[in-house]
C-alpha cells in the first residue's frame, strides 16, 4: 500500500506529528460525488493510532494527495483475526459549508450569480471555482440556510452541479462532464426497425423529474442569532423596544379567505 496520511489542524495548518503509511494503515475508504459531501472512513491498528484526534484534518497521498477529511469520531474495536484497531470516520472538509450557515437576512435580488456564490462561500476554506455562465438570480430569500445547501439550491436553479475540489479548496458548478451521446426522436414507430440502425431503440416511457422552487413547504424562524458559529436563534434580550431580538414567526393573513382578520407576528 502506498498512501500516506498527513495530520493537519482543524485550519488547515500541518501538524509536526509523524504521518501514517505503510503498515500504519489496515485499510481506507472514501466515497464522495456531485453534490455531496464526501465521507470516509480508516483503519489503523491500535498501536499507531496515538495521533488520530477529533477535530484534526487528514491529507491522504497515493503518492500525489487525493482527499481531505476531517475526523469526527474514532473507536477501538477488535478485527475478525483478534487484534485490537482503530476505527476512523470523518467527513470531507467541504462539510465547513454543512456546519455553518449565511445567517439572516441573505436576500438576492437580480445578483449576478458567480457574485451569488462568492457571498455563500465568503469566510470558509472553500472558495468559488469553476462557476458556469447562469442567469442573474431573481428574488430570492436563503434565510438560515447552510451553506452547502444554499450552494446546491442556487445550482439546481440552473440544472447544474455542485462539486467539491479538495486539491486546489474550490467550490465549481456548472454542467460538468461530457454529452452522454444519447439523442431522443420523434419517429414513427411502425416504419423502424432495428436493422435499420441497431443503435436506434424505441422508448416505451420517459418521466422527467422537476423542482418548483417556488413552493414552500416549511416555516424558517427568524431572530437574534448567537453562539459560536452564529448558529443559535435565541431569545435573550428581548424586550419591547428591541424587536431584532424577537422571534416571529409569519403566516399567510388570509389564506385565501377574505374575511379573515390578518395574523399579527
């Protein structure tokens, strides 16, 4: 086997700590893909687990570096043929963008989307990358959303992907990839015939799966954040003359039925 795990930081600062390779490493998984966060998992064998920590980040090298993690939780656990391991898991460091949100208030109207991404993406690790030509995002509210989240909403907007680049710490959207080579026709079905072009077939039924992004189907509080991170919607401070503090939470006034009286906050 010839990875090598490098230790880091939680910030991404490389750590004086001896690497794991060779023997080190039983063994090592990762799994990842568009639009999602990438997982991983390792083990080692107990004796040379001393620097697996919660919180750090692991570079993994064969021999070029392919992945960055972050370890969130490790066990000791006894393999099949009896001797005492580690069992590592974590995620990829892209879940910075599942951790933290954009906060309140996060509203765009008619933004050129590239400038879209680059406010999401402002503070973290992950900056903007490969980001597609698309439309100038219309009025949109992201109140509280995560990052990621907010990421893959604005790619869906355009039927693109969303992808995370560990090697260079970018975020790219866009197409990606190459035409499949498929190609749908309208033809008569009782003048074809599969001597005519064997890479022709018939399509018995086609379903096209679509989003309307119009529609919502939850209710977002809105109110004073704190907490580390900003995560925490909190009421404290709340007083008659400080209303920012207060929680609301707003409903439709009427529902469709003019004789109701409107629903205060």
């Amino acid at each position: 086997m010839t990875l090598r795990i490098d230790f880091y930081s939680a910030a991404g600062a490389k750590l004086n700590v001896p690497p794991l390779a060779g023997v080190a490493i039983s063994a090592f998984e990762y799994s990842g893909g568009v639009g999602k966060i990438g997982t991983f998992s390792l083990t080692v064998p107990a004796g040379e687990g001393t620097e697996v920590q919660e919180g750090r980040q692991i570079w993994v090298y064969d021999p070029d570096l392919f992945f960055k993690g972050v370890i969130l939780t490790h066990e000791y656990q006894e393999s099949t043929d009896g001797k005492q391991v580690v069992m590592v898991t974590g995620l990829g460091t892209e879940a910075e963008l599942q951790w933290r949100s954009v906060g309140l208030g996060l509203v765009f109207e008619d933004e050129p989307f590239a400038d879209a991404v680059d406010t999401v993406l402002s503070g973290m690790t992950f900056s903007a990358g490969t980001i597609d030509t698309a439309p100038n995002i219309a009025a949109r509210r992201f109140d509280g959303r995560q990052r990621w989240d907010a990421l893959a909403a604005m790619a869906d907007l355009n039927n693109y992907l969303l992808r995370a680049d560990h090697l260079n710490n970018v975020i790219d959207i866009g197409a990606m990839g190459d035409a499949s080579g498929l190609t749908f026709t309208n033809r008569r079905a009782d003048i074809l015939t599969l001597t005519d072009n064997p890479l022709t077939v018939p399509v018995a039924r086609v379903k096209r799966v679509t989003q309307a992004v119009d529609i919502w189907n939850k209710v977002i509080p809105v109110g004073q954040i704190q907490g580390l991170g900003g995560l925490l919607l909190t009421l404290s401070g709340v007083t008659a003359d400080n209303v920012d503090a207060v929680t609301r939470l707003y409903l439709p006034s009427n529902n469709g039925v003019d004789n109701l009286a409107s629903v205060s906050p």
